[in-house]
C-alpha cells in the first residue's frame, strides 16, 4: 500500500513492540500462544491506538489551514485526550463535546482521562445528553468558533472515518512486516471494536498486504450485526480511499459481542479479571472499557478451546490505560 499521497504528521517512533506472553499464556492453560502488539505504547499523552489515526486527521487539518480542532468522545475518552495532546503538540486549539453515554456520569472534577483534558490545555468542553446528535453539537461549535474568526476543523468521534482509518491499515502493514521478520506465523488476530476505524482499519491493511490472517473484532458497546455492518462500511471507504483491490468480503468482518455486558463503559466481571491477570503475570496495564473487555472476550474463547491446540493468537493492545485512574473503587471491590 501507498500512504505517501496523503497528509501525514510524525507521531510514531517506529513499529510499536509484539511481545510473547509468556506467564499469560501459562495462566490459561498453555494451549495457546498468546502474542501483543503493543500500540499502547504509541507516543501521546498516555499512548493509545488514536495516535495513529491523528497522524492522518490532524495533518488533514493543518493542511486545510485549521487553526483549531473539534471532536467528540465519551466523558473519560481516550480518544479527546490523545486529540488534546496532539493538538497542543502542533499549537491548535482543542474543543471538546463529550457525550455522557451513562446519565449523571460527567464529573468535572474526575480523575483519569477527565483530569488530563485539564493539564493537557483544552480550550472548551461541552457536555452533551447520551444518543445527542454528536456531528450536529460538533457542527454548533465549529459554526461559533468560525463567527469569532477561527477555522476549526472536525474529527468524528473516535477519529474513525477513512483518513483515520487510514492509520490501522499502515498498522496491519507494519505488523505483517514484523511477523515476516520474526518468523512467527500469527493464526488469528484479536482488536477491541469500538467506532470501529481500528478493526476497518486492520482489516484493509492485512487484506490490501495479502497477510492472509484472520482478524476478530470485540465489541464494547454495539450487538455483533450493528457492529459488523459499521466496520463493514468503513472498511469499503478506507478500501476505496487507498486503492486496495483485493476484495473486502462482508464475512472477513467478525464481530463478538458476548462481553460488553450491561453496556459502554459499565464494568464487568471478566474485564475485572482480565485487567487483573494482565497486570499480575505480564506486568501490562489494559483499561477498564476497550482492552480489558476485549481481552476478557478473549480469555473466555482460549477456555472454551476456540482455537486450535497451538495456535498463535495476536492481541492488539489499544491502550487505555488512563481511565484505569476513574475506576479504582471497581477493582478495589472485585
Ligand atoms: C478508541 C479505543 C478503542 C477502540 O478503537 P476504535 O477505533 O474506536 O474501534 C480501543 N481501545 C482504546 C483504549 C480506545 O481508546
């Protein structure tokens, strides 16, 4: 694939670690081989998969002459803080709509990635009513910034649009690149599913390099069929933008959503362990709405024998880890 056409910043150092884990696998039972790839440690404020998707977004936006960024994300979104960050790197303005998806969840004075959006120098935060129509209030404020002489520019929520997505398809490249180099044939692929760029995105880039593996996505807020037809969709625009011809079948998108529970955000018992697990045999931090979910989706197919006796499974670690700070009375109690 060919990026090189299209505006990009340099955020990344290079290709972001894969690691085996080794006590993990141990942990649950040997019959896998479980492998990382660690985007956590992106660079940005606190890492995380957004990273690459603002290399494209934000370079889109100081291409059009932007001097100020507007985006939109739940109330301890990762995805504001990593926009945050990267904007006050490149000297924009950063405004936030958040949406408070669980009523009454919105504390200004809150811990984890709320506090950062504070120190990280966010020039306005709008709360929002959970199902508001985000690209509207998005739209409200562009249109308020631009009368007071500014030229704001909008990233949709989670940066998942084909220029974002753009960013997971040079992640799948990279990875294939790695695994080559180290030999290891990887039998299937997990990632978090969320505004779904991350799972398009990956799924482009294995399919557009001919990698041939298999790529899952866990959700953490959508039923499977809902899921499976946005990522579907995005995976056709990020496709078309970056002139991939092999062809995206529908059934290579594969969603899980058996482990969301009672909904975005809200804790549950397997990601509790799963966070837990993570941390005491491989020293590596998950958080509490994206990894530790999709991680707790995993744990529960390697117990019920999924995969094959042997198989090597790749997990996409997408960072997170801040949020972790706006839940400790829930690992605390679990
Ligand atoms: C946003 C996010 C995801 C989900 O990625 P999408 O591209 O939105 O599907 C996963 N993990 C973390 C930590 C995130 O912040």
């Amino acid at each position: 694939m060919n990026f090189t056409k299209f505006p990009r910043r340099n955020y990344l150092q290079g290709p972001t670690p894969i690691e085996f884990l080794p006590s993990l696998s141990k942990a649950l039972g040997g019959a896998v081989n479980l492998y990382i790839k660690r985007d956590d440690l992106l660079p940005g404020s606190g890492g995380g998969n957004k990273t690459r998707k603002l290399e494209f977004c934000i370079a889109d936006a100081l291409d059009q002459g932007a001097d100020a960024i507007i985006t939109c994300g739940a109330v301890q979104s990762n995805h504001a803080r990593l926009t945050a960050a990267w904007s006050a790197k490149e000297g924009l303005d950063c405004h936030l709509i958040l949406e408070e998806r669980v009523k009454g969840s919105y504390k200004a004075e809150a811990s984890g990635n709320n506090f950062l959006f504070e120190l990280l120098d966010v020039k306005s935060i709008g709360v929002v009513p959970g199902g508001s129509d985000m690209m509207a209030e998005m739209g409200k404020k562009a249109d308020a910034l631009a009368k007071a002489g500014k030229k704001p520019y909008i990233i949709p929520g989670g940066a998942s649009n084909p220029i974002g997505a753009t960013g997971y398809a040079v992640c799948a490249e990279e990875t294939m690149a790695q695994l080559n180099a180290m030999r290891l044939a990887i039998d299937h692929i997990f990632v978090p599913s969320g505004s779904a760029g991350t799972h398009a995105g990956m799924v482009v880039g294995m399919i557009g390099v001919n990698g041939g593996i298999p790529i899952s996505g866990v959700n953490v807020s959508r039923p499977k069929d809902v899921q499976e037809e946005i990522v579907y969709k995005l995976a056709l625009e990020t496709a078309a933008r970056l002139e991939v011809k092999n062809t995206i079948a529908r059934e290579d998108i594969v969603c899980f959503d058996q482990y969301v529970g009672p909904g975005y955000s809200l804790p549950t018992d397997s990601m509790v362990e799963a966070v837990k697990l993570f941390a005491k045999t491989e020293a590596i931090l998950l958080d509490p709405v994206y990894s530790g979910k999709a991680a707790a989706g995993l744990i529960d197919l390697i117990r019920k024998n999924h995969f094959p006796k042997g198989a090597n499974v790749l997990f996409l670690h997408t960072g997170g880890s801040p949020a972790l700070y706006a839940y400790m009375d829930t690992f605390r109690q679990g």
